[in-house]
C-alpha cells in the first residue's frame, strides 16, 4: 500500500552492540528503500535514552554514559547514507530534561509520561507538518497550560534550528 509518510523507529536498545547496530542500518535501509519504492516519505523517529535510575543500567552499567550518544551517531549514520529527515525526539528530550523542569518526561524510566508523549507528538507534527508547534492547541489532560509551553517552546528551537 501506498502511504504518504511512513515512520521508521528502531527499538530503544537496537544500539548496543555492533551486531544489533549492523542490522538497525542494514533493515532500516532496506525499509527506507520499500517505502521509498512505493511512493513514501520516510522518517526516521529517534527516542530518547533510558533514565539513569532505570533498571537496565544495572545488567549493563557500562552502557549508562555513553547510551545517549551510541543512540545519537547511529541514527545520525543511517539518516545521512539515506537522505532522510530525522524526528529527534531524543535530542529535544535531553534539552528539556537539562532544563529540569518540574514534570517527569519518565512514567518507569523507559516508557513516557503523557508530558514525553506530548513531547513526541509535538515532534512528530514538526517534521510532517512542517509547521510551528505553537499552532497546535491541544493540550491533553494531565498538563497544565505552563507545561505545554514549555515543551512547546523547546520543540519550536528545536525546529528553528533544524528547519
């Protein structure tokens, strides 16, 4: 079937070995050339690290600093050697989150709360859209009108910077 966009979303430990890392680029590239073949627009959606009291840290404690980064340049390689665009989740979260805001993005350490859902929403809009997320005027239940502006706000720099 033919899609106008399709999404392409690596599972959030696909980066920790070089095997799991050869096949996220040798897949992801064979799933960016079908949806190229068939008329698509592909994006790559990159997530954010696991928080650092998550308990996976605690079977692979060598992984905790350099995670981030290992997530970063892999989907950076992929996105490059393809020609597609990116939806950065990861790279907006970490910029909230050093901002420390009074909200947790974290529902266990992996899973979002409905303050990193909306963040992902918000970054999913820009990069299909096109368009500022300040449009957008649904705020879901849970977060206060402070909160969206705020997520608001660092996905707008985000895409100012970016677009």
């Amino acid at each position: 079937q033919r899609w106008r966009n399709v999404i392409i979303q690596a599972q959030s430990s696909e980066h920790v070995s070089d095997n799991d890392d050869a096949n996220f680029h040798r897949y992801g590239a064979k799933l960016i050339g079908e949806a190229r073949d068939n008329g698509s627009v592909p994006l790559l959606y990159v997530t954010w690290r696991y928080a650092d009291d998550f308990d996976y840290y605690q079977y692979r404690p060598d992984l905790q600093a350099p995670y981030y980064d290992l997530m970063q340049q892999s989907h950076r390689r992929l996105a490059a050697s393809t020609g597609i665009g990116m939806a950065n989740v990861g790279e907006v979260w970490e910029s909230l989150l050093g901002q420390h805001p009074r909200f947790s993005l974290y529902e266990d350490g992996n899973h979002p709360t409905v303050h990193g859902s909306y963040l992902a929403a918000l970054m999913l809009y820009g990069s299909l859209c096109g368009g500022d997320c300040g449009a957008v005027s649904y705020v879901p239940a849970g977060i206060s009108d402070t909160d969206a502006e705020a997520i608001k706000d660092v996905v707008r720099r985000y895409y100012r910077q970016h677009m």
